[in-house]
C-alpha cells in the first residue's frame, strides 16, 4: 500500500477553500511567517499543507524516501525540500540585487550543495545529526567582472531571510502531546505556551484548487552514482552510524519567471525530482507554485518527523501516529523586500501530537532523539558559512 497513491489526489496543489480548510499562518512576529501543519502517512511517506502570511495561500505537499530508508520513492525526501527553499530564495535576492545594481547576469543558474553528518548510536542515545558549510557556485553568463558578481552574491545570500539560520545559533522550542494530552519536555526546549491543536481534521478537508498540478513537483530520473555513495537498502535504519549526507540543488529561471530547481540526492543515493517555485504577488510574482519559504519550512517538519519515524524502528518502539505544527517568523528579504538588510529568523517552534501505546518517557526519548538526530534543526543550532563561488561562463568562453 501507498497512501500518497491510494488516496487519490495529486502529491502537490494549491488548497481550495481556505475558508472550510481553517488554517493560516500565525501573526508575524517579524515581516512574515510560515506555519506547516504535517502527518504521518506511513513509516517514511508524510503529507503536510503551509501557510504563508506573505502569500496568504495553503499548499499540500508530500514527501517520501528512497531504498535507504525502505521507502517507495513516490515523493522527494525532507532534505530536497530545504535545499530547493534555501537556493530559490537566495535566487529571489540575486535578482533582485542584480536589478538594484543594474548588473547584467544573462541566465543565471545557482548551484547549491548542502551536506550533513550523522554519527553515534541511536540504542546508547550518542547518534546526533550534524550540518556542514554550505556550497553555491553561481554560473553567470553575463559580461560582469568577478569582483562585481562576487559582491553581488555575497550580498544576496546574506540578504536572503535563509541566512538568519544559519547565522548564529537558534536552539528550537516544543511542545509535546501524548495521546491528546499535553506532558512536560525533558531535554528540549520549551516553547512556553499551550500546544497547538492536533491538526490530524485538517488534512481531509484539504481539496486541490482548479488547475493542472502534475507538473509541480515530479521525479525525473536517478543520481548519477559517485564515490561518495554509501547507502544501501536500509542502510540509514543502521543502529550505528557514521555518514555524510549530500544534496544539491540547481536553480535556473524560466521565461515565464518561475524558478526551476534540479534536486540531486547524492548520499543516501536517491532520485532526482524537479521543484517549481514562485514568490506570490506581493514580491512580483503570481503564486503559481509555492514559495521559497514554504518549501524550506517544509522541508524542516518532514526531516523532523522522518527521525522520530526512524528511532521508534531502530528502538523496536511502538509509534502509531505523529503529527506536528511548525511555526516559523522571516524577515523580508533585504533585496527582494527593499529593506537593505540582512537576512533574519527566530528559532523552529514544533508542537509534537504522538499518539502511542508507550510511557510517557519513550514520548519524551522519542522527543529528543528527534530533534539530535534531525539534519535541519543541527543546521539551525549551528553557525555555518556559505562558501562562494563564481562562474563567470563568458571570461571563461573567452
């Protein structure tokens, strides 16, 4: 069986009806905020809808795994959500900067490679997730010198809302709920207030807006294999591990204004899937594919619940249900968004539903092995530099 099949709707599409759905993104606390109501679907196949105050639409998206976590591979992975987010907004500033600047860039394409660790024993509780720097290459080939699109990328990520996490450290807040009752974090932050409703009556009143949605995401082919490769079937259910994750994401622009990104999952060897994505009207674009932000928040609630899915396996714990609401704050762009300034974000604020024939101590485990083991929220609690890059295609041409 394969719930994301079985239940007869596209994989991806804007929601009808926001009315009937009643979900929204929660008062910004900075320019804008995104707020991602997700579920379980099976072990690894997971459905969520997002909101965006910015776009004031709700998109349905789902996610799966490859044969590394014995997925069936219906749907991209969490990790390719963050990438495909991460490097279209930094394209928005790009762009927009270029624009500023007036500095010609032709077709310009961004290559962003994301990398993560995971080392330790999820049995002795030491397995923890980790994230690397950040690579962008940007290919530009326009007629600039180096040293004017090297400022102006440099400039662009750090305007980028994404680079408000990862500049600094931001340790996530929780709340947690075991079978409808809320209970007391451990060793995770507390977010400090009530829990979120369970979102679990949302997802059936989530209907596709007219239109054609096939399109918006779709799986194109296989990685090409490298050496990095060391995944195997149900080699990331392994109790002990030490590995480097690799995802990349090439963003290119479409006439028609709507970014194209390529993602590639290198390690764990996995499919490649081609993202559309759009900005809504109130950064210059119509809302025909979900936002950078949306796709980026996403992609942090599915790599959150994929760990907590993984510990109860690889701890032989029973774990019915898990659903989360995730709610971020951004800043504008500071391009995009014509403030001038950088980037900014607040922590991940997650409310846990579990529902489980286990103790209030495995919730809590499971709890906090989730967020160790989680590869964006150690991206998030880590101060990384993005390492640049320029390809200037015409000097090189010449």
């Amino acid at each position: 069986m394969s719930p994301l099949i079985d239940c007869g709707k596209p994989l991806f599409f804007k929601v009808a009806d926001l009315g009937r759905l009643d979900l929204a993104a929660p008062s910004a606390r900075k320019e804008q905020a995104v707020r991602v109501a997700a579920r379980s679907l099976s072990l690894m196949q997971k459905e969520a809808l997002v909101a965006s105050s910015r776009t004031g639409t709700v998109w349905r998206l789902a996610s799966d795994e490859g044969a590394y976590l014995m997925g069936d591979d219906e749907a991209p992975c969490p990790l390719a959500f963050f990438t495909t987010g991460m490097v279209a907004s930094t394209m928005n500033e790009v762009l927009a900067l270029a624009k500023q600047r007036k500095v010609a860039l032709g077709e310009l394409r961004l290559i962003q490679n994301n990398f993560y660790t995971m080392e330790g024993s999820a049995l002795q509780g030491t397995m923890t997730g980790g994230a690397l720097p950040v690579e962008l290459t940007a290919e530009v080939p326009g007629g600039a010198d180096r040293d004017t699109l090297r400022s102006l990328i440099q400039d662009a990520v750090a305007a980028s809302p994404v680079s408000g996490l990862l500049r600094g450290v931001h340790e996530s807040l929780f709340t947690l709920t075991l079978n409808g009752a809320e209970i007391d974090t451990q060793k995770v932050r507390a977010i400090g207030r009530p829990a979120e409703p369970d979102p679990a009556q949302l997802f059936e009143r989530a209907d596709p807006a007219a239109g054609d949605w096939n399109g918006l995401v779709a799986r194109a082919a296989t990685t090409p294999q490298t050496g990095e490769a060391t995944s195997s079937g149900g080699s990331s259910y392994q109790e002990h591990q030490g590995r480097r994750l690799h995802v990349r994401g090439i963003c290119s622009l479409r006439p028609d204004g709507i970014k194209v990104i390529e993602q590639h999952l290198y390690n764990p060897l996995g499919s490649i899937f081609r993202f559309l994505c759009e900005e809504g009207p109130a950064d210059g674009g119509q809302g025909r594919a979900p936002d950078a932000l949306s796709y980026l928040a996403t992609g942090i609630a599915f790599c959150f619940m994929t760990q907590l899915g993984r510990y109860a396996k690889i701890t032989r714990r029973q774990l019915d249900d898990y659903r989360v609401v995730q709610d971020m704050h951004f800043s504008l762009g500071g391009a995009s968004g014509g403030t001038g300034r950088e980037g900014a974000a607040d922590a991940v604020e997650t409310h846990v539903h579990l529902r489980t024939p286990e103790d209030a101590a495995f919730a809590r485990k499971v709890l906090d092995m989730g967020e160790q083991t989680c590869f964006l929220h150690a991206l998030c609690r880590t101060d990384l530099e993005t390492r640049i890059r320029i390809r200037n295609l015409t000097s090189e041409a010449a």
